[in-house]
C-alpha cells in the first residue's frame, strides 16, 4: 500500500518560514520524481516545485529563490523549505509521487494546510 505522508504545515506570519516534509512508504522510492503541489480556495491545484530521481529542480515562477526543495533517498523523505512566506502562499499543500517512466502512475498525499497571515 502506497503512503505519502506530509507533515510541517501550520500558521505562520508574513516573511516567516515553515519547512514540509513528506515521507513515502510503499514505493521504490528512487524511480519516482517527487513534488509538492498546492490548492489555494477557489483556484486550481498548481505545481509548486518538483525533484527528478537525479536530483534536477524545477520551481514555479511565484516561489523562485524563496522555496527550496530537496530529497532524501535513504530515508524515502522530499523537504519544502519555504522561506520569506507571503499571505498569497496560503494553500493546502499536496505531496505528489510520479513514476519517472511511467507518468500515469503517481500517487498524492493527503495534504497539509499552510497559512500565512498576520
């Protein structure tokens, strides 16, 4: 059975830092790209940022040099860190697990509230 489990949203002021973390258990954890995606109220879930199995990054325009994303193969672990946060970043955000190969297969976690507000 396939998990991802996220875990680090919460509440946060303007400029602020929260750190999200999602652990995948079930999957080969290396033949998947992982990445974090986010659903603001009223709007389409969008792509936050993404990690290939080999390390490449890709971010969306409205987080470039505050967001950073990493992995860790050994612990099956993909880390957000999300700095200098602004009201507009307030969103559920979605682990997401994509097979490298084969794109259909992909798996989602079940989501952790992020809000930034004062």
């Amino acid at each position: 059975q396939v998990q991802l489990v996220e875990s680090g949203g919460g509440l946060v002021q303007p400029g602020g830092s929260l750190r999200l973390s999602c652990t995948a258990s079930g999957i080969i954890f290396t033949v998947y790209a992982m990445g974090w995606y986010r659903q603001a109220p009223g709007k389409q879930r969008e792509l936050v940022s993404v990690i290939t199995n080999n390390g490449n990054t890709r971010y969306a325009d409205s987080v470039k040099g505050r967001f950073a994303i990493s992995r860790d193969n050994a612990r099956n672990t993909v880390v957000l860190q999300m700095n200098s946060l602004k009201p507009e970043d307030t969103a559920v955000y979605y682990c997401n697990a994509r097979h490298q190969l084969v794109s259909q297969t992909n798996y989602w976690g079940q989501g952790t509230q992020v809000t930034v507000s004062s």
